[in-house]
C-alpha cells in the first residue's frame, strides 16, 4: 500500500507539473475565404475598389466575417462597411469573409474560433453575421447595433495588432489566457468576479453630486464609473464589484451612495483603508462618497433602510393596539344587547 501512494504521489505530482498543451495553429488554406469585393458582388453592393486605399493584404487591423446568402443582417454590416469603413479607414483595415450557408467547411473555422472566445454554440447555429476584430466577437444583432459599429471603428483607428488567428498560432488557446479582473485609473481601482478581454479599460471622471446630502454625514467627493472597451461603454452584468475610490480626507466611517436620474438611489456601506474608501456593488454608474467621525449606529440612514411591515406580515404595535380597542368596543356591545333583551322579558 505504501508503494502504491507512493506511485500515486509521483503520477498526480507529473500532472501538475506537465506543461499546458495549446491548441494547435489553424490551417488556414482548409478553409474558402471571399475578398471584399467578391462578398460586395454576393451582396450586390457596388463600389470602386480600383481607386481606393482598400487592400485585402498588408499589415493591418484584420477583421474575421462570417456571413450567410441573403442574410439581411449581413447586407446591413457590409453597407455600413462600404458607407462608414471604406469612406473613413479604407488604408486601416482588411476584411476576410466567409460565406458558411453553402461552405460547411467554413462552418468548422468558425467553431474554434468561437471556441477561443469562449462563444461555442451549444446547438450548433450561429446568429449572422458573426464578426470578430481585436479581442472581441459578436453574433447576429449584435454585430449591427450602434454600440458595435462604433467599436470596430474605435478598434481600426486604433491600430491594434491582436489577430486571433495569430494568437492561436503563437499557442494562446483561450481568450480567458489574456483576460483581466483588476483595472484601474486616476487612482481608482475596479475588481470583477468576472473576466473581461485586455483591452477593456477604467475610466472614472469626477463628478459633482454636492447638491446630494445624506443625513448625519458630509459630502466628500463624487465619481461616474465606467468600464470601457475600445471607446465604448460595456454594460456590466452577471458579475461582483468592487470599487476603491481615493479620498483626500479621513472619516470615523463611511457611506456610498449610487446615484440614478439625479437622486440618490441607495445607499451602501464601506471601509477605508489609507486614504482609499472601498465597497461591494453589481453595477457601474455614479457614486457619490460621504464621511462622518459621528456616532452613526442609530443614525436615521440606517432607519430609513428598514422596510416597513407589509399588510400580511407582523403586525405593528399601533395595529395590535387597535385591535384590542375593536374588540373591547365588540365586548360592550354585545354585552348592551343582552342587558337589553332581559328587560323586555320583564
């Protein structure tokens, strides 16, 4: 038995030490790809390749599509890619396309990178098209929304390098390899339970919510928070919070407040530690922060966060009051009526 934990030890021991295993590169010539003006023909869009910046090679931003015939969402992406793309970045960018309606080859592409960004689909379908540029992909409506075209042209502008093709090829299996929980900016720091792509950023501007005061506690400062990716906000959901924001000046206690529409929307605890006041939250908006060095432990904020009873819930003290008065008064009455049917007896 000895000699077999010993075994034992030594193959869970060569496990954990056995070097990650990366998916292995893609074979790109497996796959039929379109250029630009082959997928404008399918979509039957015109336009001028023959005096334009636009090149289906070179060292530029790549963005990776994958389209369907007759898909209109796929004629609206390539429209905003002739009327946006082609008129602002034509010298910053190249397109490669796949139609994956009569290539079910092409369909296989598309399932590892889909897997690489962690979006495999479960039923095997896809939403059209699926667009993917930088650390990011999306499918379907998503890829035609405002928030997303604005994105890739952030992206293009910015020059990046990521290929996801290249990414696979230098041995990075997973988008989760690159993925961050901890961002900062001007001093603030944001932690997520969940990870976000490396090219998501903090950004936080102060803001003035003075005209917001919070019982027993003074104003100190006010932030909007938010999580960037590419110039656009990213809405952030389905994740834990946590926020550090610098102070300038040292309270007894704290109070965070979120702000929504003007007002103050709730009110959270915090903690403060060497001039950094942090607390929990699920959400990014605007947060305003107040100090106190009272003692808050009946303080009416804490009041005001008590809900009162429902109607079927315990009874209040005033309640229960009333009751023994309703029913004394029955008692009485009651009572009266059978005084009164006596003396007709008589």
């Amino acid at each position: 038995m000895g000699k077999l934990r010993i075994i034992l030890a030594a193959v869970f021991a060569a496990v954990a030490i056995a070097p990650k295993v990366a998916a292995a590169p893609i074979d790109m010539s497996k796959y039929t790809s379109e250029t630009l003006e082959e997928t404008f023909t399918a979509e039957g869009l015109t336009y001028d390749f023959a005096h334009s910046d636009y090149s289906d090679s070179g060292d530029k931003v790549t963005m990776y599509v994958f389209r369907m015939d007759g898909c209109g969402r796929c004629s609206n992406f390539y429209n905003f890619v002739k009327d946006s793309l082609l008129a602002q970045y034509a010298d910053k960018f190249k397109i490669v396309s796949y139609e994956i309606k009569n290539n079910r080859v092409n369909f296989g592409l598309l399932n590892q990178l889909a897997e690489f960004y962690n979006q495999k689909s479960a039923d095997g379908g896809y939403g059209t098209p699926v667009v993917i540029i930088g650390d990011t992909m999306t499918t379907g409506s998503d890829s035609i929304s405002d928030a997303r075209k604005q994105e890739i042209i952030n992206i293009i502008d910015s020059g990046t390098d990521y290929d996801v093709v290249e990414e696979i090829a230098d041995g990075i299996d997973n988008i989760n390899d690159s993925m961050k929980t901890v961002f900062s900016d001007s001093g603030a720091t944001l932690m997520t339970t969940m990870p976000y792509y490396r090219s998501h950023s903090l950004r936080v501007t102060p803001a003035d919510s003075s005209n917001l005061g919070l019982d027993r506690y003074e104003y100190v400062a006010a932030y909007d928070i938010d999580l960037m990716n590419n110039g656009v906000v990213v809405p952030v959901s389905n994740t834990q919070l946590t926020i550090s924001l610098p102070v300038s000046k040292a309270y007894k206690s704290y109070k965070v407040a979120y702000v929504d529409g003007g007002q103050i929307s709730e009110v959270l605890d915090a903690s403060y530690n060497n001039g950094v006041v942090s607390f929990n939250t699920s959400h990014l908006s605007r947060y305003a922060v107040y100090g106190t060095n009272d003692d808050t432990s009946t303080s009416t904020v804490a009041q005001k966060k008590v809900p009162s009873a429902p109607n079927s819930g315990v009874a209040t003290k005033n309640e229960a009051s009333m009751a023994v008065t309703n029913l004394i008064a029955l008692t009485v009455m009651i009572s009266l009526g059978l005084i009164y049917k006596k003396s007709k007896q008589y």
